[in-house]
C-alpha cells in the first residue's frame, strides 16, 4: 500500500489495515458454528477463506479490492483460531492446558517469524509469489487438518 501505485500516507495505510478489525468482530461467531457444523468443518472452511483471500491479494490491482480480501483474510483466521483451540482443547483430553499452552506458543511463534518469511519472500521473489507461497503456507495447514481424527 505504500508503493507508488497507491501512493498513500501512513496514516491511510493505517485507516486501511484497522478495517481488518471488522474481520476480527466475526471471532465470536465461530462457536456458533462450531455448535451448527462439526468443529473440524468450520476450522477448514475459515482456512478455505483464508487461502482463497491471501493468495488472490498477491493479483489484485484496485485498493477498494485489495481492502475487501484483506477483509476476507482477517475473517478467515478469526474462525479457525478459536475452532483451532477448541480442537486443540478437545483432542487434549486430560492434557488439555498443556495442549492449549503449546498450541499458543506455536502461534505467537508463527506470528513472530511471519513478517519475517514474508519479507524474505519479497526479497526473492514478487508480490504475486509471496501472497501465493503464504497461501500455500496456509493449504497445508488445511491439508493437515483434513487427517484430525475425532476420538
């Protein structure tokens, strides 16, 4: 957003990325799903959203456009997460804040070194590529979700 192209200030950029907080407000909405759809369908559908959206990010030229998958980007993560934590806490049994903790900590660790790979990606690559190659970061997340087995 900062790039010649859109030629916006910092402060439009900000403007722009808070507009992912409306993403956030569908967080809560999660268990509800989860008590309509199995909690495994509803972490691969907000997964789904968010592949779908950051990988078409890296091909989308308008700004109104690029605002709407950054949107659908946010809105995908806020349904796995929590679907994430519940499944975490359901496969746990017994070790279940153990589980939790751990998944928590691989989470912020993700959200650490993110920005980093990101970076990297765009050094090596393109725009195009690195928005693909994180959407495909993410498919396999998806991937791996599709071998959870319920107990």
């Amino acid at each position: 957003m900062s790039s010649p192209t859109y030629n916006l200030t910092a402060e439009q950029i900000l403007y722009f990325r808070l507009a992912g907080l409306f993403g956030m407000l569908l967080s809560p909405l999660a268990s509800r799903l989860t008590k309509r759809f199995e909690v495994r369908k509803v972490l691969q559908g907000g997964l789904l959203i968010a592949i779908f959206s950051l990988s078409s990010m890296g091909f989308v030229s308008y700004l109104s456009l690029l605002v709407m998958m950054s949107v659908c980007f946010v809105i995908g993560i806020a349904i796995s997460v929590p679907s994430l934590v519940s499944l975490v806490g359901q496969l746990g049994g017994k070790a279940r804040g153990i589980a939790v903790s751990i998944y928590t900590f691989i989470l912020f660790l993700g959200t650490s070194i993110g920005p980093i790979i990101s970076i990297y990606l765009m050094k090596i690559g393109g725009y195009a590529q690195t928005f693909i190659l994180l959407g495909m970061i993410l498919f396999i997340g998806f991937v791996a979700s599709l071998f959870i087995i319920n107990e």
